[in-house]
C-alpha cells in the first residue's frame, strides 16, 4: 500500500490562481481525490487580502491591513477566539472603503462560508476555510473537480508518522541536531506547532547545541500576546502529541517521518514542495535511496494559471475574490485559462486591459487566435 503524503495546500482567506491547478495536478499525479490539508502556518501566510486595479495602463495592487501573524489553522472550529481572528480579517477587509460591491459581495460570501463551516462542527479552521473557499471556486469555475482534504490533527496518517519518527535510528532528537548543526543553526525556531493543554497555540523550538526542544505561545496577531516562559519537552512528549492529533509539524519532521517510512519499505509519495529535505537526509542517514521517494520538483505540483504583469519584470497572480467580482464571462474564460496552463505547464500570461474584467477575457480571446 503506498503512504501519500500532501502538503500543497495551505489553508487562505483568498486563494490565488493556483487553487485550480492544484486541484486538476492533484487527481493527474495521484489518481485520487483526497489528501492532507496543510495547516502549518507561515508568518502572515494566508491572511492577506490584496485588490488589484487597472489605472493609466498599469497594474497597482493594494494590501489590506490585517493583524494576523501566525494564523491558527489547526485549532477546532469551535474555538471562539480563533474563529474571530480568521471572521475579523473579512470584517476588517468589509468596512475598509477601497472594495467595490462585487469584491465585498465575495467577501462576504466567504465570511459567511467560513462561518456556517464553523457553526456546524467538527472541522478545524483551517477545514472550514478551505471548504468555504473551495465551494466558491467551483461555482465559478464547475469544471474543477472536488477534492476531500483532511487535517492532519483528524486523520489516522498522523498515527503512521508519529511512529515513525519513534522508530528513527538513533532517536529524533539527535537527527534533528544534527541537521541543524549542517545548515549552522543554533536553533530552529518553528519545528512544529501544536495545541496546549488549555487550548492554546504554541510553538516548538529545537535548541540544537543542547539538543533541548521546547514549547512557547505562538503569537497569532499583531495586538495579541504571546508572553510565556518556554517549557522542556522530550522528543517522546513532541511525538505522543503528533499522535493525539495536537500537533502540525514542519516539512522537515515531516520529511523524517516519510523518510523512515521509506527506509522501512513502506512506498511514500509526496505531493508539494520537498525543499531539499530528502537530499539532506540521504546524506544524514548515509544512505542514497533516502532522496528517492516519489514527489514533484519544488513548484511543479502546481502554478497559477494566469498572472498579470506587474512592475517591470514582475507578475502578480488572479485570486479568487477578483475573479468572482468578475462577469460570468470572464468566469468562463477562466476556464479555458486553466485548461491551457495545465496543458503547457505553466501560467497563461494575460495582457492589462481597462479592467480586470476586461483582461480576464481578453486573455480567453487570446488562447481562440
């Protein structure tokens, strides 16, 4: 039976024109329709809403302020504060006076998406977003497929890797040390992410000089506290809360996990960026066929399916609250922009037009020349 591991999907308040692609290269290259759902969070990653406009013949595009930092993806949806932080990013984007009406009627259809997700229970936040964002898409967009994606902290994989990571030889601890003291770090400061006791977002640390990790409040917004003396764990407790389903890891304790699975026979596929890890740990281990589990090169898994130029040799990809602000025109050629650039492999580059309306299906006139 072979173990597929993804982690190409990272939960967004307004996913970008990737969305499509992941969808249709996830069903190419696996044959199935269900995955993992990426919670792990990246600093400001996901939360921030930006509008673009068409003025004098060039692209500008406008960043909403927000406050989130880490976002706490992982946390159940029931959790009020946590629902909050992710509701007051549309809110904040709502009262702010440059959205047009079409932009505020997607936003808060998201909103109210991601809301009635959250009332309804069982789901994470980051769950509830994806599927509030993932329904809107493919109402614009019906010729997606639909994909189930699960986190990690619900489904029983996270049962598979928590044992592998025990099983490592030589212990996880000094592995990770190990590899730290190869790239020069005294210390990784995000190795994992998981949930106190209290219900609180922490973060876990390794220290590879002392080989101590430890845990800390995760700051999650720019007004929130994070204050907190760390407190010493044991690889043993970073590994019992894997598989409780109160921890994400990182890609690197990930791609351990997948590594030891791999050198115990079992077949492991990897769908999202590696970056580098098995190569770092075929090294490690002194062992070659380490680097050989299957997985795309780093950003072939996916790739926006249409970018605006922006700047001089910049280009800035559609995302979906531009898109469903939009004509049902310029809906459907978005289709036929998605079905050329998962045909070529690579963004369909659009040219500006008066509006992005008008760019969006002129890029469709473009494809029919």
């Amino acid at each position: 039976m072979t173990l597929d591991i993804t982690d190409a999907w990272h939960p967004t308040v307004n996913p970008s024109a990737r969305m499509p692609v992941h969808h249709l290269r996830h069903l190419a290259v696996l044959g199935h329709a269900e995955g993992l759902l990426n919670e792990f969070p990246r600093h400001r990653g996901g939360t921030t809403i930006r509008l673009p406009r068409i003025r004098d013949g060039r692209l500008h595009v406008l960043e909403l302020p927000g406050q989130s930092t880490f976002a706490p993806w992982w946390l159940p949806a029931s959790d009020p504060t946590a629902v909050r932080h992710i509701e007051g990013l549309y809110d904040a984007a709502l009262l702010h006076a440059e959205p047009s009406a079409q932009e505020r009627g997607a936003l808060a259809r998201l909103r109210d998406g991601f809301r009635l997700r959250c009332a309804q229970g069982g789901l994470t936040i980051g769950e509830a977003l994806w599927q509030a964002a993932d329904a809107l898409h493919r109402e614009l967009v019906p010729s997606l497929p639909e994909l189930t994606l699960t986190s990690l902290t619900r489904s029983p994989v996270r049962h598979t890797l928590a044992d592998a990571l025990a099983r490592l030889p030589g212990g996880l601890l000094p592995l990770l040390a190990r590899w730290a003291e190869r790239e020069g770090r005294h210390m990784w400061p995000l190795l994992a992410v998981a949930t106190s006791t209290q219900g609180i977002p922490v973060r876990i640390r390794l220290h590879a000089r002392s080989r101590r990790l430890d845990v800390s409040p995760l700051p999650t917004s720019g007004s929130a506290s994070a204050s907190g003396r760390p407190v010493l764990i044991s690889e043993d407790d970073l590994i019992g809360l894997l598989d409780t389903g109160r921890l994400i890891p990182g890609s690197r304790l990930t791609a351990l996990a997948e590594t030891s699975l791999h050198l115990d026979d079992t077949a492991v596929r990897h769908f999202g960026n590696t970056y580098g890890n098995f190569d770092v740990l075929s090294s490690l281990f002194a062992v070659p066929d380490a680097a050989r589990i299957a997985a795309c090169a780093d950003n072939e898994d996916s790739w926006h399916y249409a970018d605006l130029p922006h700047g001089g040799t910049s280009r800035y990809p559609l995302h979906l609250i531009e898109l469903a602000a939009c004509s049902t025109d310029a809906h459907t050629a978005s289709e036929a922009l998605i079905a050329a650039s998962v045909s070529q492999g690579a963004a369909v580059q659009l040219e500006l037009k008066g509006d992005l309306d008008a760019t969006v299906r002129g890029g469709r006139a473009r494809l029919l020349r």
